[in-house]
C-alpha cells in the first residue's frame, strides 16, 4: 500500500490515475488539481469519496467483470471445503492427530446467492454441475437468467431459512450494511455455511459471533469491517476458513484488470 503524503505527491500532477484501496477522500482528491479520470483497480468503491468526484466532474471506470470468475472459483472451492470438513481433517492433521471427520456432499444442497450481478450469476453457473437448488436475491434480478439456471427468486430471509450455504456478492449499502446481525442470524439453519467474499461490513461480525458458534455455523471470510483483521481471535480456526482480501486478485485477474485500467485511461486521455 502506499501512505496519503505519497499518494498525494505522485497525483499531484495527474490527469489520470489508476487507484487500488487507498483512502481516496476529499483531502486528497483537492490536492489532484489537474485529475479528469479514476480507472479503478476492481469494483468496489468503498474508499473512494465519489460525491467529491462527482463535484469536480472525475470520471471513475471500474473495472467490472475483471474478476468475476476468480472470485466464483474461491466460493465453490470454499464451499466443498467447509460442507466436507476438509479444512477441519487437516486442522487435525497438522496437529499430529489422524481423527476421520466425514463431511457432506454439495450435490443437490441449497444454495443461497444474495447478489446476482456478474459475479453472483457465475457462481451460479459453476453450482448447475452439482444441481444445487438455487436461490437468488437482488433489488433488480435478472429474469431470463433465473429461467435459464433454474434459479428461484427469494427474500433474503427465505434465502437465510432455507439455504444450507449462502454466498454474498452485493455492494456496501444501507440496505446491505450489518444485513447479518444479531437478529438475522437467528433465521439461519444450524451448521449452515456464510460466505463472503463481497464487503466485510455486510456481516456484523462482532455482534454475531457467540450465535455462530452456539448454532455451529461455518464461515469462510475474505473480507472484514477493517482491514488487516484478526478473525482468529473471534472464531476457531479449526473450524472456519480465512483469507486476506485475495478472491479477485489471481495472477490471471490481476492482468485482466491492469489491461483493463490502462485501456480506459488510454481511451480517455487519447
């Protein structure tokens, strides 16, 4: 990462930047005199102070669709992991301890997808080999994909009751902010499986951790409220899976998303 004093002075003169998870707040944003466009590395726009972009008219592209498939990799690969207690064998095996932990299978489970946007609906194709039942939730939905994957459009608490896994790709909103809370996760099924590798404030981490532990709910987190975190310090790690931010950032995305960031800074600016 870079600190702001070094941000501010390698953007001081830019027309065009390409900017990752730094703070990019209204401070910083006034000292980029001569800034017309923000290619942004990824989707999400949590740290990014558009309303102040949107007053000096700063053009923001993100790069959307870059990652999708890395993402959607990570989620199944998770999701076979924690339902087969996989991580949980190894756990053990790394202690020295053979115990045989058996596991389920992901064929024909429910699976819960709470944002059907790009990375949402590829998660959703890779589940169709296991025919899981699906179901999906989004402010706007995509009717003819629904018909075309089987996939069957629900509330989020329909998605919370029923599902045996339930994965979230939506953005940071005042609708999705804290959506698991102390309240919500009493709908969930005991052992069920929360996944998310979305934004790390959709899931009130600090509120629900005695109820996931108390109904054995499984957790595969790669994003958190603040970043770097210490999820070990709240859930066991034999039980649960985390990583450090990395679902979009494969070799292969990472590449598609730079060609993508100085291709649109190249068109702007041309």
């Amino acid at each position: 990462s870079i600190n702001k004093t070094r941000l501010i002075k390698k953007i001081k003169y830019a027309d065009g930047i390409i900017l990752g998870l730094q703070p990019f707040n209204k401070t910083i944003i006034n000292e980029a005199k001569k800034l017309k466009i923000i290619a942004k590395f990824g989707v999400g726009m949590d740290n990014v102070d558009i309303k102040e972009c949107r007053k000096r008219k700063i053009k923001i592209n993100r790069a959307v669709g870059c990652n999708s498939l890395s993402v959607a990799e990570v989620v199944i690969s998770n999701s076979i992991n924690l339902i087969r207690r996989i991580n949980e064998n190894h756990y053990l095996m790394t202690k020295g301890i053979w115990k045989q932990i058996n596991g389920n299978d992901l064929y024909e489970k429910k699976f819960g997808i709470i944002g059907l946007g790009k990375i949402g609906k590829e998660v959703a194709k890779r589940l169709l080999p296991f025919k899981c039942k699906i179901y999906a939730n989004d402010i706007k939905i995509d009717q003819n994909f629904c018909k075309r994957y089987k996939i069957i459009k629900s509330s989020k608490n329909e998605i919370f009751k029923n599902c045996d896994i339930i994965s979230f790709h939506t953005p940071l909103t005042s609708l999705t902010e804290n959506m698991i809370n102390n309240k919500s996760i009493d709908l969930l099924k005991r052992n069920s499986i929360l996944i998310n590798t979305a934004r790390g404030k959709i899931i009130d981490l600090k509120k629900i951790n005695k109820k996931i532990k108390k109904k054995k709910i499984k957790l595969y987190l790669d994003v958190y409220p603040e970043e770097p975190f210490k999820p070990s310090k709240m859930f066991d790690p034999s039980k649960n899976i985390f990583s450090s931010h990395i679902t979009g950032t494969s070799l292969e995305a990472i590449e598609r998303i730079g060609m993508k960031n100085i291709s649109d800074l190249y068109n702007f600016l041309k």
